[in-house]
C-alpha cells in the first residue's frame, strides 16, 4: 500500500490546495475558477468547490471538474447571436455604400476619360471628314461657277 498521493492533478479551471497533507485520507480542497461551476450533476451554479481524498493505492480519488457556469454559456450564446445580426447589418449598410461611392466615382471618372477621348476622336474623324467633303463641294462649285 502506497500511502503518500504526491501532487492533486488540477482539473482544467480550477486551483487546487493541500488541507492535510498528501497521505492517505488528507483532503485537497478543488475550486473551480470564476464563472466555472463543478460539472457532473451541479446544476446548481454556486457549486464551486469539492474536497477529494487521498485513497490507499496512493492516488486522488476523481475530480469532476469544472464547466462554465450556466449564465455565462447564456451570455456567451446572446452575444454571439448579438455580434452575428450586428456584423451582417453593419456589413451591408457598409458594403452598400461603399461600393455605391466607388462605383458612383470610379464610373464617373472612367465615363469621363471615356467619352472625353471618344468624343475627341469621333469629332477630329468627323470634323476632319465633313469639312474636306464640304471644302470639296464648295471648291467644286466655286470651280464650276467659274467654268
């Protein structure tokens, strides 16, 4: 029989303490951090603390652990649904004016450099083309009349 436990195995979320000693039947004293509770069956959220003993085969007897507090998974599922309906509102309202504010400047600026270079192309080709037409016709006439 190995009568000394050695060092409590602190469960996940708790800090553990020594009352006794590490021999058989000392006590260590488990408390769950804040906003943890004791898991298995507490449903009661002001169930914080256990004692465990040191057994005869020279272990701790189980701990059961800690687990968030019931108010907290509550708060932690509100905010999440809060942050979800915030972010996809916000993200829309953003997003639509955003991109209704670049499309607005970035199509007017394109629109602009677009037209003003069709325009002057289309109107040096088409100036450049009715005047010698009409130059022509005049000279032409000019020509004729005097023939």
């Amino acid at each position: 029989m190995n009568e000394n436990c050695g060092n409590v195995t602190v469960p996940e979320k708790a800090t553990a303490r020594l009352l006794n000693g590490t021999t058989y039947q000392s006590t260590a004293e488990l408390t769950c951090i804040n906003g943890y509770r004791l898991k298995d069956g507490h449903n009661n959220n002001s169930a914080t603390l256990e004692h465990i003993k040191c057994t005869s085969d020279g272990i701790w007897a189980n701990s059961t652990g800690c687990e968030m507090k019931a108010n907290n998974l509550l708060f932690i599922q509100n905010l999440s649904i809060y942050l979800s309906i915030y972010l996809s509102i916000y993200l829309s309202i953003y997003l639509s004016i955003y991109l209704s504010i670049y499309l607005s400047i970035y199509l007017s600026i394109y629109l602009s450099i677009y037209l003003s270079i069709y325009l002057s192309i289309y109107l040096s080709i088409y100036l450049s083309i009715y005047l010698s037409i009409y130059l022509s016709i005049y000279l032409l006439s000019i020509y004729l009349s005097i023939y």
